[in-house]
C-alpha cells in the first residue's frame, strides 16, 4: 500500500465531503481525528488503522440521509444505517485495503458481543475507531437533541469497556483524558 496516496485519496475525499455533505464531513472527520489520538497514544503505527479512523462512517454515504432526519431513527431505518460498515468494508476490500476494512467492519462491535454483528473477537483498533465514532455522536448536536455534556458523552462512550478485561484500566484512563482534552478543543 502506498500510504502517501491513500492520504492524498482521502484528503481529497474530505474536502469533497465538507462541500457537498457537511454532516458527514464533520463526523469522517471528527471520527478519524479522535481515532488517530488514541491510535497515538497507544503507538499503532499501522498506517491502515489510521486510515480506517476516517473510513468508518464512508458506508453512510449508502444509506441515505437518515442520520439528518428529524426526529429519531425508526426500526427500519436504523437497520439500514446498521449497514455502513458492510458498505465502507466491500469499498475498502475492493481498494486493497483489507486490514482498513476490517477495522472498519468490527467498529460497532462491543466486548460483551452486543455490538451491530453480535461478535466478541475482533481488533482492539476497531474498540479504539467504536469509542472515537460514539464520543464524535455525543458531542454533536441532532435534531431531536443538544450535544451531550462531557460526562454524558463519556459516560455513554465508555459504559461498555469498564466491566470488561476487553480495555485494562490504564487504557481506558488514557482515553478518557484524550476524550477530555478533544473535549475541550469545541
């Protein structure tokens, strides 16, 4: 993989994305901002992983324009939106992006296999993409709400990893504190 050009690819695409979806844009972007601290903090240097902070949410570009609907999501629209990840994961695979992909697949999964696939064994990078992905929905506001507080987002974000061997508790204190500092960057 050439990473100077899937960089190049997706800077391309963000900027594409802040003309001509900025909801979106804003949360891909936020998303793999949140997603590279963590990485960071953690030192993955797996250049994927990075890229797959980004990539997590593409599949939302297939699934309409739910997520701006006023209002929540009824059963069946949230079933379509369950499906970004197959969608963002078929892209990525066909780019060659296979590890990307999976990170990307695995993102809504939880330790306690509650997640959108039911699944219990997957890379801790898509924990690290899945915290980074609810923190970003939390703090931004929807239409049927304002942005949760910082310990609202924290709490919501973090609930599924403190009962779990998933995440030791040195990781899961490093995260908060980048949660906080991204926090107050807002």
């Amino acid at each position: 993989m050439d990473f100077e050009y899937e960089k190049k690819f997706l800077d391309d695409f963000v900027a594409m994305l802040k003309l001509y979806k900025p909801f979106l844009y804003q949360k891909i972007n936020e998303t793999g901002i949140i997603a590279s601290l963590i990485g960071k903090e953690f030192g993955i240097e797996e250049p994927e992983y990075y890229l797959a902070g980004y990539y997590a949410n593409l599949g939302l570009l297939g699934v309409g324009n739910y997520l701006q609907k006023p209002g929540h999501l009824n059963e069946q629209e949230k079933e379509v939106v369950k499906r970004h990840p197959v969608l963002s994961h078929e892209y990525l695979e066909k780019r060659g992006l296979v590890k990307c992909a999976d990170f990307v697949y695995y993102h809504h999964e939880l330790p306690d296999g509650s997640g959108y696939y039911k699944e219990t064994n997957f890379p801790k990078e898509a924990s690290f993409i899945n915290i980074a992905d609810v923190f970003q929905g939390c703090v931004s506001p929807r239409s049927y709400r304002p942005p949760f507080t910082f310990r609202e987002a924290l709490e919501t974000t973090m609930k599924p990893y403190k009962n779990y061997i998933f995440l030791q508790k040195e990781e899961v204190d490093a995260i908060e504190k980048i949660l906080k500092a991204y926090y107050e960057t807002l």
